[in-house]
C-alpha cells in the first residue's frame, strides 16, 4: 500500500512537468517553422522587391513552396504589405491549452506572444 502511495505522489509531481516538456517542445517546433517562413519570405523579397504573403506560390525557380504548419500550429501572413510582413502561428489540437496562445514575427524580427484578446505574453520565445 505504501509503495501504491509513493508511485502515485511520484506520478502526481512527474505527469504535470512531463505535459508542460510536451507543450514547450511543441511550441518550439512551430517557432522554427515560423522562422523558416520568415526565411521564406526574405528570399521572396530578394528574388521580387516584395514580400509574398502565398505560401503556396513558387519560388523563383519555378519550384512549389508547402505551407509551413505544423501539426499543433497553423502558420500565416497576416498584415503583409510590399515592405512588410507579420507571421502568425496559431496553437492547434492538443496544443490548444498551452499558455503562450499566438505567436507572432515580424519583418524586422521582432517577435511576441498574445492572448486571443490582444493582451501580451511574457517568456514564450526564451
């Protein structure tokens, strides 16, 4: 019966650090496909004097550009202009709950963390 009780406090304390891995590595995997977008963009902006906001386009090359979702984010452009451009990566699936809700990039690389309501969040990018 102890050793039931031991398992379970074990379980108690390991289950929710196990959750918030889980999510931080999510989160971590659609920061880099957001990043590899923002690459993408710059070499659309080199290759047409413009920023690009369709995935789905081609590159100069002729060759078809996937879109950069991930399984537990969906990746767009908003706010694009031909100078500048915002790309945004909205939690998905299992990766719904996690704390740091929309991320976000900028042309100029600046990068941030907000609420659905607009309201920004700390320490998403560390």
């Amino acid at each position: 019966m102890i050793t039931v009780a031991i398992i379970g406090i074990i379980a108690a304390i390991a289950y929710p650090s196990y959750t918030d891995y889980v999510q931080q590595a999510r989160r971590a995997d659609g920061q880099g496909a957001m990043l590899q977008a923002a690459q993408w963009m710059e070499r659309q902006f080199t290759v047409n004097g413009n920023y690009n906001s369709d995935f789905n386009s081609v590159d100069g090359d002729g060759n078809a550009i996937k879109p950069y979702d991930t399984d537990f984010y969906s990746i767009v452009v908003s706010g694009s202009t031909t100078s500048t451009y915002t790309i945004q990566g909205t939690p998905t699936g299992a990766q719904a709950s996690d704390d740091c809700k929309i991320l976000s990039v900028t042309s100029v690389g600046v990068k941030s963390a907000k609420e659905s309501d607009g309201t920004a969040i700390d320490g998403c990018w560390d």
